[in-house]
C-alpha cells in the first residue's frame, strides 16, 4: 500500500529540515481509501525510508484529506 503512494502519491507537507533524512506527508489513493504515507530519503543512497503509513480522520484534516484542521486553542 505504502509503495503505491510513494509512487503516484502527491507530496502535501515538505520537512526538508528533518534529520538524519529529509522527509515529506505523501497522500494517495489505494483501493478507493486516502492513505498517508511520511517517508525520508537518503539521496547519496537512494533509499527511501517509509516511517509511518495511516488514514487520515476527519478531526485532523479536511474532507480533501489533505489539509491540516486548524484547531484553536
């Protein structure tokens, strides 16, 4: 599922500061579900390190499934 995503995925959140590897929020569709993906890539290696896969929930992001919910203190 996740390969899917990082392969015809569209990056939504960019963490170029990330360490060791910069990283980046992917979302796509699999089997008809949003999907997100948070992967780094090693880019003197190319490996790309898949750290964390969920689905996005309505309480932290817009029906888009891409838009962080603004929540007020």
């Amino acid at each position: 599922m996740a390969e899917k995503v990082l392969i015809s995925g569209e990056v939504i959140e960019d963490y170029p500061d990330d360490s060791p590897y910069p990283s980046a929020l992917l979302f796509g569709w699999v089997n008809g579900e949003p999907l997100h993906v948070v992967a780094a890539l090693d880019s003197e290696s190319g490996y790309c390190f898949v750290i964390t896969v969920y689905k996005p929930d309505m309480e932290h992001f817009e029906s888009d499934h891409k838009t962080r919910r603004e929540h007020g203190n």
